[in-house]
C-alpha cells in the first residue's frame, strides 16, 4: 500500500472521530451534505485528473480508482468536508462552553 492511500486513510479516520466528538456524525443533514459533497467530488475531480491537469506519480496510489480518479482523492475530500463541519460546528469555542451552550446555560 503506498504512503499516500495510508495517510489517507488516517486522516478520514480522523475527521470522523472529530466529526464524532463534535455530534456533527449524528446529524443527518451531516451525510446529506457528505453525499452532496461526494458527487461534487466526482465532477470536478474527472475533469482535473481526466484532462489531466492533476496527475499521480507511479506507485503513489493504490491503483483503485473510478474512471481516472484515484480512491485517495475521494478519502480526502470527504475527510476535509468532515473536519470542515466539525471545525464549524464548534464556533470556534472551547469544549466546556460548547457544553454549556448545548446545554442552554449560556
């Protein structure tokens, strides 16, 4: 497995424990929004390696892809949109005052 679909995979793995730690992964307008930022991903990353204005190295992806798109780039974009919606969901405020703030104390 190469070096970048295995950072790939953490970092997914890592926005969905913040996704998780933040409660966005137990909305549901959280997946819908995955799903449209899924087939944004698909469209736009066609074009950009299909024309091909991105192009990967050989050995540097797991050879699984759709059409011209590597799998690595679907884990990463989704995993941006994740800590995206996470880092937004907090408003920038520490844990204890996200609490309270959920919790209708402030």
């Amino acid at each position: 497995m190469a070096e970048y679909t295995i950072a790939a995979v953490v970092v997914l793995a890592g926005a969905l424990v913040a996704a998780w730690a933040t409660g966005v992964a137990r909305l549901r307008a959280t997946w819908y929004g995955f799903a449209v930022f899924l087939v944004m991903t698909v469209v736009f990353d066609f074009v950009l390696t299909g024309l091909p204005i991105v192009t990967y190295g050989p050995g540097m992806t797991s050879g699984i892809a759709l059409g011209p798109i590597p799998v690595e780039d679907f884990l990463y974009g989704q995993a941006l949109y994740l800590v995206a919606v996470a880092a937004w969901s907090t408003g920038g405020r520490p844990a204890p005052e996200r609490a309270a703030v959920a919790e209708g104390r402030r």
